[in-house]
C-alpha cells in the first residue's frame, strides 16, 4: 500500500522534481512523475509560482525554477562551509585582477546581482546586491541567454524591445542570435561598452553537479583601465575562481 504524502512536503517534491531535471516541466510530467493528482499539483504549481520557487514559461505550458528556489539553492550550498565561503572567492578573485568582481543569477526580469567584491577605487561600477540588468547587454545576461535555444530566447525576450543603452547596444534579435552562438562555441561572454559606455565586463559560468550553469561570474572594469582587447587575459583566473565555487556548491559526497 502506498504511504501517504504528508501536505506539507509536496511543495518540495515538486521543488526537488523541477530542479532534478532537465530542461521545463509541463503540469502533466509532474504529476506523473511524482504519482500525484494533477489538481493537487496544478494548485501548488499556482502557490509555488506566486511565491516566486517556480516561473511559468510559454504562456504557463512548462514550468522551471524560479528567482527564489535559486536563490536558496545557491545560499544554502554555499554556507555550508564557514571557512570556504563565496564571499572568499569573489575577494580572493578581485584582489588578482583589481577590479570589481560579481556573482549573478537569472530572474524574470533580467540578471540579478547576488553577490560582489568591489576594487578599492574612486572611479568603479557600482551596482548594489540585488540590482537587476538586462538580458542583451551585459556579460552574465547573455551567457545566460546561451544556454537557452533560439525558441526559448525569443519566448524569453523577442516579444519585448531590445533597449538601447549605449552606441554598441545589440537593438536586433538577428544581431543577438549571432552574438549567442559565438557565446556558445567559446563559452563566456564580453559586454563591450554595450550597456555602460566606457565600461566592459567579462563573464564566465559556474556550474552545479550536474553541469548545468548555476551562477555567472564576472569582472567588471572602465574600458581605460581594461581595454577590451586584453580582457581575454582575465580568462584563466576568472575560470580557476569559477571552479572554487563550483567546489563549494558540491555535496558532500561529492566532493
């Protein structure tokens, strides 16, 4: 006979059903997978999305993680050692390229900044913890936009205006699709002076156990202290600093 599921731990195992998989849900798959009634999962879904744990994409057809879910993902496998923290990292990290290095994550509305390490300088990018950028100019933005295939980007953003924040802005989805499969073939991204003038960025990302990228890491710097013709040299410490906090974000068993 099976053993009933207690009310209170369904919302998690739908959590822990979304984020074991790959690519979005639809209601069904999760019902099914889950062996639960589909109104039962429809209503959580419903609960589990307004609480922003889950994001509905394709006009509400599939679901996937949201804001929320990542967010406690990312701090909880991170806290779990006091003495290898991300915070470390991100210092250690600026303190090798003397420039303010960030940590960010994918929301509805763009890429969220939740973490950074700011270079000791009277003229610096500031965006405070929390800040939000666009998905088409910035570094961390488009290689998230990567990952995604060209249906998705344009359900993602191709029903929206491309804003235009600079002379370099990418305004075009033609021009942004070229743009993400160079993404692609070497895997990280420049923002070149596309969202602040004078500004460039550089991103790489990190990845969880499962190879799926997690977080985006990135320098940050004024295009005259950081020409965008040397930010490649970044490369290798922006990547070494990726790979310490895909350490951290290991199980236990994992590591």
């Amino acid at each position: 006979m099976d053993v009933e599921i207690p009310s209170n731990l369904k919302p998690l195992m739908i959590l822990e059903f979304v984020a074991d998989h790959e690519g979005d849900l639809t209601l069904t798959e999760i019902a099914d997978g889950l062996r639960l009634p589909k109104p039962t999962v429809h209503r959580l879904l419903q609960l589990l999305e307004r609480q922003g744990f889950l994001r509905q994409i394709d006009g509400g057809r599939f679901y996937a993680l949201g804001e929320r879910s990542q967010l406690f993902a990312v701090n909880a496998l991170a806290s779990r050692r006091a003495q290898t923290s991300r915070r470390q990292v991100l210092f250690w990290l600026r303190d090798q390229l003397k420039e303010t290095c960030t940590l960010a994550i994918p929301s509805d509305e763009g890429m969220r900044y939740i973490d950074r390490a700011e270079v000791d300088s009277p003229l610096r990018i500031t965006f405070p913890v929390g800040s939000i950028v666009p998905f088409h100019c910035t570094a961390s933005g488009k290689l998230f936009l990567s990952t995604l295939s060209d249906d998705e980007v344009e359900g993602l953003i191709g029903g929206s205006t491309l804003t235009q924040f600079s002379v370099d802005t990418i305004t075009s989805m033609e021009q942004l699709a070229t743009e993400l499969a160079q993404i692609r073939n070497c895997g990280y991204a420049i923002d070149n002076q596309e969202f602040l003038a004078g500004t460039v960025a550089l991103g790489v990302p990190v990845f969880d156990i499962k190879k799926r990228m997690s977080l985006v890491l990135t320098v940050q710097a004024p295009v005259f202290r950081l020409p965008v013709e040397s930010i490649e040299n970044c490369l290798p410490v922006l990547r070494e600093a990726a790979k310490r906090l895909e350490v951290l974000m290991r199980p236990d068993d994992a590591s």
